[in-house]
C-alpha cells in the first residue's frame, strides 16, 4: 500500500480538525470521505431512523443553488459520484471525481455539506422510501439479511444499539423535516468530522476543504455511551414465522468482549477464517453443511459486524464499531413444506433442516474450542489471511476508509497492524483465544422461517428432541459410512436451549 500521511492540523486558535492523508501522486482520482462521529445511536427514542434520514436527505437532495436533479446533469460527464452511509456509531459522505474536474464538483461538495437545500419534495421521498424499507422491504427481500438484523434487535435489545440503522416502523413515522434539519445542525458538526483524503489533490486544495469544513456548526454534539450486548442465560432462540418463507434462515451469536482495537484480534481472526471465512469453501463450516451435506448456499462466522454480506465478497470499511459479537450465519435451509413435496420418502417429516443444521454448526464451534486448530491448519490459514488481508485495501477508497476506521479504533493502519500481528502468532495464541471469547453455553439465534414450519422447529428446539438430517434416498445412497455415523452424533447433540419465542414477522421492528 502506498504511503499514507496522518495528521492532526489545527485552522485557527479555536478549531483542531482531525484529518487523513493518503496522498497518491500517479492517481488520476480524488476521494474524499467526511466520516461524523455520530450514527444511528444518536437517533432520539420515538424517532429511530433519524441520522438515516438525515444523511440521505443530504445526499439526496439539494444545495440552495441546484435541485438534485441539477446535481446529477451537471456531474454526469465528470464520471463524478458521491454517496452517503449510515452505521451504528458513524455517518459518513463519499466522494470521488477525476482529478481534472475537482476544481467543478467541489463548489457542490462544499453545497451538499454546509448548505444544504432540505427541501420538502426531497425530504418526502427519502422518508418513503426509508418506511417502506423497514415496514416491507427488509421482511420480503431476503431472509437472510432479515435474520442478521433481527439478531441484532435481540442481542442489544433495550439499548441504542437495538434498531436498525434504518430506524423502525414508528420512529420513521414520527420524523419531520425540521427534526432533519436540527439533527443536521447537532450532530453534524466540525467537532466530531474527520477528513479523510486520497489521490491526487494539491496541499492548496485541502488547505480549502479544511478551512470550508471549519465553518461547520461549533457544537459538541452529545455523542450517547454506545449500547454492549446483553449476556443470555443459556441459548434464546426467536422464531420469526412469515408466510411463504423460502426457507429457514438462521443467524447466531454471543457478545464478545474484543475489537480491532485489541492484539487478541487478530488471533481470532484465524480461528475464524479456519471455521467460517466469509464466502470461503475452504472454511470448516461450508465444508460441512454446504459441500458434504448440500444443505444450502453458504455457511459463515464472522467477529465483527459484516455489513450486507448477501453483496460483498469483502468485509466493507465505514462501519466500526465498539460494541462486538461473535456470530454464525447459516444461510437459509429447507423445510419440511418443501421436502415433502420434492421428495416422497420424506413425507413423514415434521421439521425441515434447520434444527440439524444449527446443532452441526455449534458442535464445530464446541470442537474447536474443546481440541482447538491443529498447526497444519493454522499455518495454512495464517498464511492465507496474511495475503488476504491486502485485498480488503485494493482501491483508493478501500484503503481510504480503513484509514478512517484505523483511526476509530485507535490505531494508524489496521490492514498493516494486523499482518504484522500475524507474523508474530503462534497456535497457542489462537487456540487460548478461541477458549477465552467463544461459548455455545450462552447464545442468541434467530431463525427466519415458514409458518408452516414454526411450531414444529420451536417444539424440536425447545425439547432438545433428536434432529435425524432428512435426505433423499439418492442423496443418502451417495454419501460415505462417516458422514452418516456424524449425522448421528449430530442429531442428538444437546443444546443448552432455554427459551424459544415464536413471533408474527408483521411485530418485528415497530
């Protein structure tokens, strides 16, 4: 990666503003990232959603000199682009043009960001397009990301961590324009901005974006103490039964005490990579369910947050965090509805998949924490991560916003951190880092499924009642002697199960 300079620049005897450097003399780009120290945790109860509404009315709408449209004709030859993102602890604005045409698209920048039009038609767009989101879209279009953000709501729930970043069904209700324009005024101040820079600028050109980002609001926005994960008393499982769900989609986790900011982070980044590396079919769980089995598409862990993981192939910047999870996704698998129609031996069967599926994935865990990785695995994905890694970076914007999170977390270049961390790790390290921060004892789950298939699952779930996998006579014919005797052990692996919740998936997220 090339060099990158970091520093704090004070404009003025009042003002110090935080700034990111990654200066690229052969760009031919120019990114800039405005990243405010506020998010969805600084919504006010009653209007859950607000910093979301607050941003997208930004950056999608107006200056008080162009209407948005404007913006867009204008832009559009310039190959110029710019957006907004919303997090639980930060709000951030990108943009990126060529470096030829900077000096036309930053008299818009500077519009957008301190003189923004707020206007009413604009306003009403984003708002009902951000209702329609939470009261429909995120039940209807994927399962999975349902399950990721109702796990979400459950392990925080009760604190400003609990909703989604999008806000829930009431408080984006409740929004107006001028509770828009006075969040913009409080939270989105030069006190709590870091600039964040790449390509090819002039020093002349960030003496300019300073001085303008200078005349932001001098307010100290009161940032609230982030929420930290309830603790459960066992396993609490919540079935979120919806008509006509295309399967059971499981997502799973425990808190954890742990972020980029601590050295063990980077020892249970092997141990996760070796388990369930995102999109990876070399992992221990998507050999298992997915490859062996043909259980579903994909099976995955993850230490931190991992935002919209149905698109990214790599684990995105712009959404660090300091309240942490360990977490499992079991992507979704069949029902018993399903089965019993595509198969005839299986007519008999009162759940589909997702018991069986859920109890392989934690005896995995159990495994690895009870025997931990052996040293052939580790070094094999030591080594992996060590290249890997480096991909997370490969553009002026990914490298960018890593910076931006480096910097949340207390650190100066996390990608280069965590290789050198790497190179210094040993298998004990990693295998008294899995003991340390992973359980199976104390667990939340939530399981997106079918009506159907609600009441059997919770019963089998709640009874810790054997689970038998379900195959097809073709299928079961095919598999070898050792996968079958596992599928024994499997079916009756007990869970310290010690709740289990059915709810209408029309009550989630009000």
């Amino acid at each position: 990666m090339k060099s990158f300079i970091i520093s704090l620049l004070i404009a003025g005897a009042l003002f110090a503003q935080e700034v990111v450097e990654l200066k690229m003399p052969n760009s031919n780009k120019v990114i800039i990232k405005l990243m405010f120290r506020n998010g969805s945790i600084c919504d006010p109860k009653g209007k859950e959603g607000l910093t979301y509404a607050t941003t997208n009315s930004v950056s999608q709408g107006g200056t008080k000199d162009l209407s948005y449209n404007q913006i867009q004709d204008k832009i559009f030859p310039w190959a110029a682009s710019y957006y907004a993102t919303v997090d639980k602890e930060v709000s951030i604005f990108t943009f990126s043009v060529h470096k030829d045409f900077l000096k036309d698209f930053y008299p818009i920048i500077k519009g957008l960001i301190l003189s923004p039009a707020f206007n009413e038609a604009d306003f009403n767009r984003v708002k009902t397009n951000q209702q329609n989101f939470v009261d429909q879209v995120i039940r209807a279009s994927s399962d999975e990301e349902y399950s990721k953000k109702a796990l979400e709501d459950l392990l925080f729930r009760g604190t400003n961590y609990q909703h989604k970043k999008e806000g829930i069904s009431s408080g984006v209700k409740n929004i107006s324009l001028e509770d828009v324009k006075e969040h913009y005024k409080k939270f989105f101040t030069k006190n709590n901005l870091t600039i964040g820079i790449a390509g090819n600028y002039s020093d002349s050109f960030l003496s300019e974006l300073k001085k303008d980002m200078s005349t932001l609001p001098d307010i100290k926005p009161e940032i609230p103490v982030p929420g930290k994960a309830n603790t459960p008393d066992g396993i609490n499982v919540e079935i979120i039964a919806k008509d006509d769900a295309f399967g059971s989609a499981i997502f799973t986790g425990l808190p954890m005490n742990l972020t980029r900011k601590d050295d063990d982070f980077a020892a249970l980044m092997v141990a996760n990579s070796f388990l369930g590396e995102h999109r990876k079919s070399y992992a221990l769980l998507y050999k298992k369910l997915r490859e062996t089995r043909s259980m579903n598409y994909g099976d995955y862990s993850y230490i931190e947050w991992y935002d919209n993981g149905g698109q990214n192939m790599l684990p995105p910047a712009g959404v660090p965090r300091s309240s942490n999870y360990f977490a499992i996704w079991i992507r979704p698998v069949q029902i018993a509805k399903q089965l019993k129609v595509q198969y005839k031996e299986l007519s008999d069967i009162n759940i589909g998949h997702a018991h069986f599926a859920l109890r392989m994935a934690l005896r995995e865990v159990d495994n690895l924490i009870k025997n931990g990785m052996t040293k052939e695995d580790f070094e094999a994905t030591r080594t992996f991560l060590r290249s890997y890694i480096k991909l997370y970076v490969q553009t002026p914007s990914s490298q960018l916003g890593y910076l931006l999170d480096s910097k949340f977390y207390g650190r100066n270049d996390y990608v280069n951190t965590m290789d050198q961390l790497l190179s210094k790790l040993t298998l004990e390290d990693v295998n008294k880092a899995i003991k340390k921060y992973w359980s199976i004892d104390n667990m939340f789950v939530t399981i997106v499924t079918d009506k159907s298939e609600a009441p059997e699952l919770a019963k089998s779930l709640k009874e810790n009642l054997p689970s038998p996998m379900a195959y097809s006579n073709v299928v079961k014919a095919g598999l070898p002697k050792e996968v079958l005797e596992e599928d024994e052990k499997v079916a009756d692996f007990k869970l310290n199960i010690k709740n289990v919740t059915i709810i209408n998936s029309s009550d989630t997220f009000q």
